[in-house]
C-alpha cells in the first residue's frame, strides 16, 4: 500500500509534466490510472484517509471489473444477447430523453393564465375531489390579560381593510397569529397552532362562518373558520392549482413531443435520410 501512495504522489506531482501516465492497478487487460480515481480524493485527507481512500477506489474498481468479466464467462449467449439489446434501448432512450428535455427548455410556453386554469377546472373539477377535509381560517393568540380585547375581537371577525391596518398596528401584542385566511389547510394543522391536537376536541368547532374563543391557563385564542370543505367534496381551484398547473404544462410538453418526432420524420424524408420501401 505504501508504495501505490508512493506511486499517487509522484503521479500527482508530475501528472502534467508527463504525457504517459502509469498504472495503479491492472485486472487482466485492464488498467487503472490515478486520473481516474482523483476526484474520489480530497487534498484536506489526512494520509491514513487517503490511503483508505484509495484503497476503496481500487477494490471497487476492480470487484467491478472481476464480476463483469465472471458474468460475461457464465450468462449464456441469448442472455448476453438479450441484456445487449437492453443497454442498447436504454443508451437511445437516455440520449433521446435528455436531448428532448433540452429541446423543450427553449420552446415550451410556462406561462399558464387564469383562464386557462379556470377552463380546465371547470371540464375536469369532478376529477379533483379531497381526500381530507381542508379549512380557511385565521387565529390570535393574546396574553389572558389584554385591555384591547372588544375592539381586536371586532376588528378580528370583521377584518375589512382598515381591520388589518388596525390589527397589523398592534401585531406586537399578539403572542402568536395566523390573519391569511386565504390559504387551505389540513385542520390537524391549523388546530395543532392552538395546542388542540386531539381531533375529537375540534371537530365540533368545523363549521363555516364560526367564530369563537379557547382560553388555556397562558394564553385566549381568538378564532375565525371562515369555510370549510369536506372530504370527497370537489376541491377549490385554489387548493389544487399548483396540480392544475403542472398538468397543462405536461399536457403542452406532450403535444411538443408528437409534433417533433412528425417533424423529425418529414426533415428526414425531405433530406433523404429516411425512407420505407416496398
């Protein structure tokens, strides 16, 4: 081993300066040079771990070489031949499927409007039901002794535009608080943010438009559901339209696709390249 970091050392020194690399490890006709485990090396390596280092690269190196070798000597030649065909399909479909990804980069519109998502949704809204219920709703949590109470909890369930100028004012009092009632949510989720993690304590409170209190020895939660959506109910546009999205670009990139492969097939006929016989 001393000598193969020897070698390592050298070759590392003078790698540049000398055109004919030497070998660090043969298995039958094949050779392995420095340059091809270099990467696998950091230059911070103490010298026992670069040693290790090494050594690993080595033996996986050569482990490979050995069973590819033993496999190649024990399959039969319809094995052989039918695992050729395999690596020659998945070598075409590599190269095709990265060169389409690349194609595509520069030509697919990502641009999806609003109307676009809205007319897909309304032919397809039956396709998107819950799988759970979801909620809009919002929370504050105050200290229990708070002199604010009757003209927060009013801006609170009101919550017009100067409600909000008016509550994000006073933010500092709150202990904790979620106003964007605008976004979905699991209830587990929502409730955990009010310490009430058992489902049966808050299923009673699931209910659109319900505004009500929850005190705990610390803190008084002022709560607001304002719309509910059961389980199995079609979902609201707002709560999938990040799938919506994704499946009309999908459905854009499908349709590139087809027509690039009529293209490729007329470019071929036109330049000679591709014709049938009869």
């Amino acid at each position: 081993m001393r000598k193969i970091i020897l070698i390592l050392l050298i070759i590392s020194c003078e790698l540049e300066n000398n055109s004919k690399e030497e070998p660090i490890a043969r298995v039958n006709d094949n050779f392995l040079f420095f340059s091809d485990i270099q990467d696998s090396l950091d230059e911070n390596m103490s010298q026992n771990d670069s040693m290790l280092a090494v050594n690993s690269a080595i033996n996986n190196w050569a482990s490979k070489k050995l069973l590819y070798e033993k496999a190649i000597f024990n399959l039969s030649n319809s094995k052989q031949n039918e695992l050729d065909l395999l690596v020659k399909s998945y070598e075409s479909d590599l190269y095709i499927s990265n060169y389409e990804k690349e194609w595509l980069k520069t030509r697919v519109d990502t641009i999806v409007s609003n109307d676009q998502l809205e007319s897909y949704y309304n032919d397809n809204k039956n396709k998107f039901r819950l799988r759970q219920d979801i909620l809009l709703a919002r929370f504050i949590e105050l200290p229990i002794e708070n002199f604010n109470k009757t003209q927060i909890v009013r801006s609170f369930r009101r919550l017009n535009f100067q409600d909000k100028i008016y509550l994000d004012s006073i933010s500092l009092q709150f202990k904790s608080s979620f106003i964007n009632d605008s976004v979905w949510l699991r209830p587990e989720f929502f409730f955990n943010k009010l310490k009430m993690q058992n489902k049966a304590k808050y299923n009673r409170y699931l209910k659109k438009k319900l505004f009500f209190e929850i005190k705990d020895l610390e803190s008084l939660y002022l709560v607001y559901i304002s719309d509910i959506q059961k389980k199995n109910d079609n979902a609201p546009m707002s709560y999938v339209k990040p799938t919506l999205v994704q499946i009309l670009l999908n459905k854009r990139k499908l349709e590139m696709k087809k027509q690039l492969k009529i293209d490729i097939i007329n470019q071929g006929i036109a330049e000679n390249n591709f014709e049938i016989y009869d």
